[in-house]
C-alpha cells in the first residue's frame, strides 16, 4: 500500500506540475511585452530621424544640418526627464495611499534615465560647441566656446544636471534629485526662446510650465502602470493609486493645451495658423503632435470611464497602456519639433 500511495502521489505531483514547454507558460507573455517595447522604441526612434524629410517636403524650407539627429536627442533627453519625473511625482501619490504595499515598489529607471539623459545633452552640447553643425571630429569641438555663449552655458548646465540627478539616484536620494530636474526644465525653456524673440520671458514661461507638466504626466503614467504590477495582492490600492492620478493628470491636459495652444499663437499668428499647419514643417509636425494628443486624450478617457466601474476598476490599465506607447510617440515628435526651423511668420 505504501509502495503504490507513493507512485500516486508521484503521479499527481508530476500532473500538477507539467513539465517541458509547458511547465512555465510566463515566458511568452514576458517575451511578447518585450517585443512591443522593442517595436515602439524603434517607431520613436525613426520619427525624428526619418520626419525631417516628411516634414520638410514642398514647403521650401532649410533644416539645419544633422537636424535628424538632433531631434533623435532632444527626444531621448525628454525621455530621460519624464521618467524620474514621473516616479517622483507617483511616489509622492502612493506615500499616504491607504492599504497600499509598503515594499512592492518598482525599481528605480531613474539612474538609467539620468546615464541616458547625460549622453543626450552632451551630444547637444558638442552641436552647440561647433556654432550649431554637427562635429566630425573632436577638434572642431571648441569647448571653451561654451562659456562664452547663453546657448552654452544652457547646453553645460543641462549635461551638469543630469549628472547630479544621476549622482543622487545612485545615492538613493531621490528626494534631493527634483533640483537638477527643475534646472533642465528652466534650461530648456530659455533655451526654446532666445533673447531676440519678442517677449521672450513670456515664452520661456509657457514651456517652463508646459514642459513640467509634460514630465509629470507621461512619466506619472509610466510609474503608476509599473506600480500596479508589483501590486496585485492589492487591487483596491492600485485601483485607489490609478485614481488619484487620473485626477491630477486632468489637471495636467488642461494645462497643457492652454499652454501649447498660447505657444502656438505666439509663433503662428491666429490669421496664418491654417496654412502654416499644412505648408510650413514645423505646423505638420504640431498638427501631427496634436493629432497624437487627441488619440492620448481620448484613451484617457476611457480609462476614466473603465476606472468607475465598480466591478473591474483595473480594467482601465489597458487603456492605460496604449495611452503610455502614444505618449512614447507623442515625446519623439516633440524632439523632431524643436529640431526644425520656426516658421517665418512668427511674434
């Protein structure tokens, strides 16, 4: 009797545990999510590489040289500022979120954000080193040259901060980290606006705010998303988490199109908006943006509506999710639109 109680229960040991390609059926969806991460970091990769020449078709324009590239790396500097923005800002969220998990928390991006972020800048940097054209050789690169500039100065400060805000991640002291972020926010946004522009302090705010708000949302999302993977012993806490950030992020979108709409006045005056959307590169690349944002508003949308469902409130995270690869997309383009020249008609 022993003898056969153990070959049963061997038995169902081994048909509980199935051994061979379907003993551990995690891999496949782990390997298709890699998949479609791979695939949007290529499309938003080709975007500013490949956008210029879309861009530019028909209306006459000159891009500056290695305008693709350059729009490649504001991209990846955006990138690398949404991210610790975002898990900044989400942390602060969940802090005194009720039922929440006190150690599932997602790893840290914000060093690898931070390595990314410093890369990209001292590329721009190197541009702006060589009177704004691209360097084919560390000679033409002059150094020196960037203190004796503002667009230097703005370039060297940008490389500096992501520097520190790669040092205080390392140091796990995130908290101190929103200081070098701001100085980029505020870098960028003087830069974006050069002492010839008319009210340039007025510009500088715009971005200042729009790009803030920016960061936050699109990094937000992304953390919040990755959050609640790590707590699904506690959907009502996610479900709790999803919410406070959906009602901030509508704060945020409001913002943002008083912002960008304000920008966009500035630089194309309310009587030539319609042809410059269609005839200047810098107005197909902002009607494609806003068209982009549409979709983004309207997934975030339905997640709101999924959000209220009593039954399933997590079921907004597949909105979520798609909302996320369309803000990945929406990041690329904003990078190929500060590359390409103003439009002529701009106050």
């Amino acid at each position: 009797m022993g003898s056969l109680r153990s070959t049963a229960d061997s038995h169902d040991r081994d048909a509980g545990a199935p051994s061979g390609p379907l003993a551990d059926p995690a891999p496949r969806p782990l390997v298709r999510r890699a998949v479609l991460a791979l695939a949007l970091v290529t499309a938003a990769a080709l975007i500013p590489l490949l956008g210029p020449s879309t861009a530019l078709h028909g209306t006459g324009e000159a891009a500056a040289p290695g305008v693709g590239g350059i729009g490649l790396l504001r991209a990846v500097l955006f990138a690398a500022l949404c991210i610790p923005a975002g898990e900044l800002f989400v942390a602060r969220l969940a802090r005194r979120l009720p039922g929440a998990p006190p150690a599932a928390v997602p790893r840290s991006w914000a060093p690898y954000a931070a390595c990314a972020g410093f890369v990209a800048a001292l590329g721009l940097a190197s541009v702006v080193a060589t009177g704004n054209l691209v360097p084919h050789a560390l000679g033409q690169i002059d150094v020196g040259g960037l203190y004796r500039t503002r667009d230097g100065a703005l370039a060297l400060l940008e490389v500096n901060a992501f520097l520190v805000a790669g040092l205080c991640a390392l140091a796990r002291r995130t908290s101190l980290s929103v200081w070098p972020l701001a100085a980029v926010v505020v870098a960028e946004a003087l830069r974006a606006h050069p002492t010839t522009e008319h009210s340039p302090l007025v510009g500088s705010g715009l971005t200042l705010v729009h790009l803030t708000c920016a960061s936050l949302w699109v990094g937000g999302l992304l953390y919040v998303l990755r959050t609640l993977r790590h707590w699904r012993t506690a959907p009502q806490a996610g479900a709790a988490l999803l919410g406070r950030y959906a009602r901030v992020a509508a704060v945020l979108l409001a913002a943002l199109t008083a912002t960008g709409t304000w920008s966009s006045l500035r630089r194309m005056p309310r009587q030539t908006i319609l042809e410059q959307l269609t005839h200047t590169a810098y107005g197909r690349t902002l009607l494609a943006k806003l068209l982009l944002v549409a979709v983004v508003a309207a997934l975030a949308l339905i997640a709101r509506l999924r959000l209220r469902r009593a039954d399933d409130p997590l079921g907004a995270c597949t909105p979520a999710r798609a909302e996320v690869a369309a803000l990945g997309l929406v990041v690329a383009v904003s990078g190929l639109l500060t590359a390409l020249p103003l439009p002529i008609r701009w106050s």
